[in-house]
C-alpha cells in the first residue's frame, strides 16, 4: 500500500467521503543577479492534501511527511466544525483526455546546459546593451500531480517544463526603466533567441522618453498587456464562485452579446504539451474545452464542484488548488482567437496611442465589476502609426467590458504569455490615460 492509499484508506473509516491530492516535483532552478551567476540548486519535493465531508461539512489537512498518515488524517477531522457546508459528491471513476505533458528529454538536461542557456542570453544582450543589469531565471521541473478519492477514482499526470525569464533594470534620465521577458515550454528550451529578441526591440523603443498621450486614446494591449491588466477583471466576471455571490456583472446575461463580435475566448487546458494543461482538474473531473465567450456572446463559466452545485450547473474541470487549500474555479489555459489585421497595419492607422507592455499595481478599482487602474510600468507612444519612444508616470483606467465593446483591432498575430495565455494584440478605444508632466 502507498503512502497515498494509506492515508485515503484511514480516512474512509471516519468520513462520509475522502480524498487524497498530491504532488511530487524535482526541479533544477538557475538564478543570475546583476548578470552574474548567483545559485544553481536541486530541489525534490513531495506534499499530499486531505479533503474530507462528514456530516456536511469540509474538512482540510495537508503534510509534507510520508511517515505520519494517522496525523494528517486527525488534523482533517479538527477543521469539521470550521469547514465550509459541503453541497456536492465527489467524482466517481471516468476517462480522461489525452492530454501529452511529458518528454523525457527535459529530464535528461544538464544543469550546466541550463546555466550556459542563461549566459549565452545575458551575453547577448550586455553585447548591444552594457549599460543594462540583468536578473535571470532558469530551470527545469518534472512534476506529477496525483488524486484519490473514496469512490474509487485514481488518477494521475506528469508534466515537464523548462523556463527561462529576464528582467532587466535601467537608470535613464534618472528614472529606472524595467524590462522583462520569458518563455516557458514543456520541451526543452535550448535557444534564447526569442526572448533576447523580444527585449531587443523593447529597449529600442525605450531609448526616446516622450510626453504620454493624455484623455481617451486608443490603447494597444500587447499580449503581456492583456495578461497584465486585462485577464483579472475578464475572468473574476466568468468565475463560478462570482456568479453564486451574485458578485459577477455577467449575471444573467448568458447567451447575450457582452463584448465586441471580433472577441472570442475559450479555456481549454486539452491542447497538448502547453504549461497549464491537464487530463483533469484538481478535483479529477475531466478537463474540456470550455467556451466562455463567442463572437462576443457570453457563453459559459468556470465551476468547479461546490460552484456547480450551487449554481445548479455541472463542474466545467476547472477547479485549482494546492494541497494546502480547498479547490476553487480557475482558468487553465485561455485562448483568445486571432483577429484578421496584421498588427503593423493595425498600429498605422492610428493617429495618436499608448502601447502597454506592463503595469505596477494591477488590481486597484473595483476588479469584480471589471474595472482596472494601473501604472504603465512599460509602455510607448504610438504617433502617426509609428512608435516614438517611451513613456513614464503614465497610468492606464478604464472597465475591461467597456474597452472589449469598443475594440479597435485584433491583431493577426499572437504570442503565448507564460504557457496559459496565447493572446493577440488588443488595440481598445474607451480607455484613460493619465501622465504627469
């Protein structure tokens, strides 16, 4: 018997229902500072997440020790009287997609072939950009996430990823500018060229500091924008646990038009060897392509369990968790559809804009309600359809609902923004820039 069947087997003798959530990781992270090599490390860890319903209610425990099944099952039982009422079974048993996650190619990386991957791209940029210090992360994960329950469902995933991120300070004109970019793969990442790209033509755009345009102007969210600023009011609205506290503006409003036609986004955590997929979600249902808005239209939310039943729905396996907390509704992997506008033809039909990379603060106003403020932490001057230079002490307002209702283009191209968003670039009308001058 498991360590994981032990524990699920002890906790079926005192609770109506059990389940085990575990995950074993071995990882390799590399990190630099001020472009220097700072730590290379060998990490392996194991941590295992109870869940119980007696009489009703929800009880939580988690350990990371493999010797004390009897404890964790204890510290499960002490939570009863606390835990939330519990309004749904679990899952019993079913098939899963296919859902590849794992090459074994990754394992076989070296930690020096993942050092030298972050020095070749710290080299790379220091040869045009000396001036600049860079902070960089590497690494390498095997990770295997694992469920049991007492109706007899057990199921398990294994997924690699190697990453690498940069992140790079400058002091102009005696203001600190930042740069950032990453990639994130469940193969191996054996080249830099597209991230040291990308913060090439960042740090051509920031060389001029100009005056930010100023009132309601088109704004053109880059992936990283969208993932930045846009995506937490988006998807706090298309969450289950919103909609049962009546706390989501898209309350009743399904099947009606929400946002702009050219607007189409989908959660499907099935498309194969992307970060955030899975065969299934944190609480064994089976994952699936979820339609949340189409052409515009709303078209579905994120359940989980508890969430379903209260909304008298049915999980759309998109509960997430970690073995320390209970699970709740969350997005996997988003996919915006692509728009028909290449983006330099989007970019030069615009007389005056702000292009936003980045922000500091992400979250100020009221977030459920779809609205967003935020400092551009990155961000650039669009004028006569040419980038001009780079902006400072620029902030960014408006409501995500009303910006999408007002799009201008959707880019043809997109890009993948930490393996769980693959965006285009959105240019919006209905948007507040404020800069001090």
């Amino acid at each position: 018997m498991t360590i994981l069947e032990d524990i699920l087997e002890r906790a079926r003798r005192v609770a109506d229902e059990a389940e085990v959530f575990a995950v074993t990781s071995v990882d390799t992270p590399v990190h630099f500072e001020a472009n220097r090599l700072k730590a290379v490390q060998e990490r392996q860890t194991w941590a295992a997440g109870l869940r119980i319903i007696k009489g009703g209610r929800i009880g939580l425990a988690s350990t990371n020790r493999q010797d004390d099944p009897q404890g964790v099952v204890e510290r499960a039982l002490e939570t009863l009287a606390l835990g939330a009422e519990a309004t749904f079974t679990l899952p019993e048993p079913q098939p899963y997609p296919h859902v590849p996650l794992y090459d074994p190619t990754v394992e076989a990386l070296s930690a020096q072939a993942l050092v030298d991957l972050g020095q070749g791209a710290i080299d790379a940029l220091l040869s045009r950009w000396p001036q600049v210090l860079w902070e960089c992360r590497v690494g390498k994960a095997v990770s295997t996430v694992t469920i049991l329950n007492s109706k007899g469902l057990h199921a398990s995933y294994t997924r690699s990823i190697t990453s690498i991120g940069l992140e790079g300070s400058w002091i102009q004109d005696g203001d600190m500018v930042f740069f950032w970019e990453s990639q994130v793969s469940c193969h191996p990442i054996r080249d830099s060229g597209e991230v040291v790209a990308s913060l090439h033509a960042q740090l051509e755009n920031a060389q001029r500091l100009v005056p930010a345009p100023q009132g309601e102007v088109p704004v053109v969210f880059t992936p990283k924008g969208v993932a930045s600023l846009l995506m937490m009011p988006l998807l706090s609205g298309l969450n289950g646990r919103n909609l049962v506290r009546k706390a989501s503006p898209l309350e009743g409003k399904m099947g009606q038009q929400v946002v702009d036609p050219r607007f189409t986004l989908v959660d499907d955590p099935t498309i194969p060897y992307t970060p955030g997929s899975r065969a299934f979600d944190d609480e064994g249902v089976p994952s699936q392509r979820i339609p949340l808005i189409e052409r515009g239209v709303l078209q579905g939310f994120l359940f989980d369990l508890q969430t379903a039943s209260l909304a008298k729905a049915r999980s759309s396996g998109s509960a997430s968790r970690s073995v320390g907390t209970l699970p709740s509704p969350s997005s996997s992997v988003v996919v915006i559809t692509e728009g028909d506008t290449p983006l330099a033809d989007a970019l030069g039909t615009l007389r005056q804009g702000l292009i936003v990379e980045g922000v500091l603060g992400a979250g100020q106003g009221n977030v459920l309600a779809g609205d967003f403020q935020a400092n551009v932490l990155l961000g650039f001057r669009v004028e006569g359809g040419q980038v001009v230079g780079r902006v400072k002490e620029t902030m960014v307002s408006g409501n995500v609902y009303h910006a999408l209702q007002r799009l201008i283009a959707v880019s043809r191209e997109r890009r993948w923004v930490g393996g769980s968003l693959l965006s285009p670039t959105l240019i919006c009308a209905g948007v507040t820039v404020a800069a001090k001058h």
